[in-house]
C-alpha cells in the first residue's frame, strides 16, 4: 500500500503529475523496475474569512488595500465584494492559509455604503459561509485635544497628544467626531451635565464618562472626569452612535491651568471682569475701560485640578455638578493660586478662587486685587500658578496708571 503526505501540496485545479518506480530482486525476476506514472488532484477546503483591516474605509478614497484574515488561503484563493461582477485584486502570502491583502477598488469608494467582503477558492472550496462588512464612510480622527480656555496641549511624550487635569474643560478637535447639527449641553433634572448627547455621541477618559459641554461634527467640548487616573497614557475615546470608537492619549496631570481670553483665542486681553469698590459696579476689562490699582478684577480659568475641600465632589456620580444658586459655601483652590499682574506678585490680594455659582465645576473664578506696584498700560501681563503649573504666556489686563 502507498499513501500520499500532500502536507506540502497546496492546492490547485491542475494535477500533480509523479512517479512511482516499483524494484524487483531475485535471479528468477527478468525485468527489474517498473515505472508508474501517478496524476494526483489536490482539492481545496471551503475558507473562512473571520476580520478585515481596516474595516472603515474613506468616502471618494483612492483604491484601499485591505488584509484579510480567515483559514484555508492559498494561492487561487480571492477576495470578493458581494454584488460585485468580478473578484478583487488579490494578493495571497507566501506559506500563509491565514491571511492575505486585496484592493478594493475607488469606484466602489464613492458614496457612503457597507460592502460584505468574502473569500473564495476554486471548486469544490467555493464560498466562504460568512462575508465580513467594510464600511465605507468619512472615517473619525482626533486631530487634538486642548485646554478649552489657552488652546494650549502642555508638554507631553509621545504617545500621548496633551496634558490635561482632573475637571478641566478640554475641547477635542478632529473631523467626523460628531453629528453635522451642533448640540449644546444639557442639564439633568439632577443638576448635572449629561454624559450622552441626544445623537449618541459619548466620550470616556480613563474609562470613565465625561461630561459633555458641546458636540459636533468636528468638535467636541468635554469635562475631563475628575476620577481620571494622574499619570500617562490615559485613552479618550469617542463614540459616534453605533460607530467604532475613535481613541488618544492624554496624560493626566494634577492640574494644567489655562485662562480664558475675551475673544476666545487663548491669547490676548483676559476675559476679565473690572470691579470698583467705590461704586460697587461689575465692568468689562478693556483697552477702554481700565482697572486701576487696588480695583479687584475677577479672572476665568479650567485646569486647576481637584479641590481639596470639595463636599460637592464625593463620587463619580458628581462629575459635571453644576454650582445652584444659593449654595452657602462653595469649595475653593487651596492653597489659593498665585496671581501675577504687571510683574508684581498679587497673591496676597486673591480673595476667592472657587467654582461659579451657576456653572459646572471645573470653571475657576479668581477674585484678585491689582497690586500697588503693577506696570500700568492697555497689555499688562498676568499669569496664574496653580499647584506649579502656570497658565499660558501673552495674557494682559488693562490697568490704569
């Protein structure tokens, strides 16, 4: 009896074509050998075709090469598009039966669809039982992640995209991160900031939900959870409806403090408030109207991380609580920020620095005094420290001589 290892045989619709010599012994035997032509078909097996990569593929794209991975690959095996006339091109790898590439093709790229991609080997394999879906769409990027007051990201190490701090308002720019209409924020009956928008758009930092502040297509306004884990690598990820989520990482430091500016630039004249203890009157710091020396001026800023008296902060459940009006007290940064006006150091005269009433947490109101000794003019610079970190440079207040 003779067997056939056909281990090292791929499969083929042409025959294997071998020989078998048969050798005789004896004096008696007069022809010694014969030689036996042998024509052997190796069939191949039915494939599976189990994922793709990538499964999102561009709207008005170029041709796309996708890898392709499942069992029983061989060198006649293709891919195909279900629907579609002809097969793809496909590129089998050498001595692999689990994965290969083909190209989808830009014709079949130009408008949103999901294309169901299998797998086929010459008779009798035939078909693959299941089809893997290739969804063609203008793919979610995160492009960058900021301070929501200085557009700042911080200093970080690859991989990581930005710094931000635990409560800190951030704002995610990228494309497809949301839907075309813009949502606002909106409100619990709880008095919190609703972490799902009425489109389906969430974001989790850490693996924890955050506060959504505003959403869009290509930018999305969050609350960094104030349970967020300090340190690097921590992912946000971005879920669009039933989309794959789109993921970064973030470093999370104990605070990264950013000033809002008055035209929302993040540089500039502070989004700053004048007010006058001799005619108990709130104005708009400007180039117009001025603070003088011993006015209070009253500052905005997000990134100074977690209060260390905060009733208001005793779970997760807390994160984007917003401040209701006739609170008692409210938590404050302590120890309080130190404040810099016009080179002089103002922290002596810093008489509050806590959440505004009406607002989320994670928005710092910091009443201050212009120090006596502060450079005067209409682009006095000003810069908070907190916890050792300091707000971005090229922020003025208009001070009166």
């Amino acid at each position: 009896m003779i067997s056939v290892n056909p281990a090292a045989l791929a499969p083929q619709t042409a025959t294997y074509v071998g020989k078998i010599t048969v050798v005789a012994s004896g004096a008696a035997v007069t022809v010694k050998s014969q030689t036996i032509t042998v024509n052997l078909t190796v069939n191949s097996s039915t494939p599976t075709i189990t994922s793709v990569w990538p499964s999102i593929l561009p709207v008005n794209g170029a041709a796309q090469t996708i890898t392709i991975y499942g069992t029983n690959f061989y060198s006649a095996t293709v891919a195909k598009v279900t629907g579609a006339a002809t097969a793809l091109a496909t590129t089998p790898f050498k001595d692999s039966s689990t994965f290969l590439q083909a190209v989808i093709p830009a014709t079949m790229l130009t408008a949103p669809t999901t294309l169901r991609v299998l797998v086929s080997n010459p008779a009798p394999g035939g078909d693959s039982l299941a089809t893997v879906d290739v969804v063609v769409a203008n793919a979610a990027v995160i492009g960058a992640v900021v301070n929501a007051a200085s557009y700042a990201t911080g200093t970080v190490t690859a991989p990581d995209i930005s710094m931000v701090s635990p409560g800190e308002l951030v704002t995610i720019f990228g494309s497809n991160l949301g839907p075309a209409t813009p949502a606002p924020m909106s409100i619990t009956t709880g008095g919190f900031v609703d972490t799902t928008s009425t489109s389906g758009v969430s974001v989790t930092v850490d693996s924890r939900p955050a506060p959504l502040i505003y959403v869009s297509e290509n930018q999305i306004s969050i609350q960094i959870p104030y349970e967020a884990v300090i340190g690097p690598s921590n992912v946000i990820a971005v879920t669009n409806g039933s989309n794959p989520p789109i993921t970064a990482t973030v470093t999370v430091a104990a605070t990264a403090p950013g000033l809002f500016t008055a035209d929302g630039s993040g540089t500039g004249q502070a989004a700053a408030l004048n007010y006058s203890a001799t005619t108990k009157l709130y104005t708009l710091n400007s180039s117009t109207n001025l603070a003088k020396i011993g006015d209070t001026v009253i500052l905005y800023l997000t990134g100074e991380g977690v209060f260390d008296s905060a009733p208001l902060l005793g779970g997760s459940s807390d994160t984007g609580f917003v401040i209701p009006p006739g609170l008692a007290s409210t938590p404050q940064v302590n120890p309080l920020p130190t404040v810099m006006i016009g080179g002089v150091d103002a922290s002596a005269g810093v008489a509050y620095a806590g959440p505004i009433v009406g607002s989320i947490i994670g928005v710092l109101q910091i009443n201050v005094v212009v120090p006596v000794g502060s450079t005067t003019g209409t682009q006095v610079p000003v810069s908070v420290s907190i916890g050792g970190s300091q707000t971005q440079a090229n922020i003025t207040l208009a001070i009166h001589p």
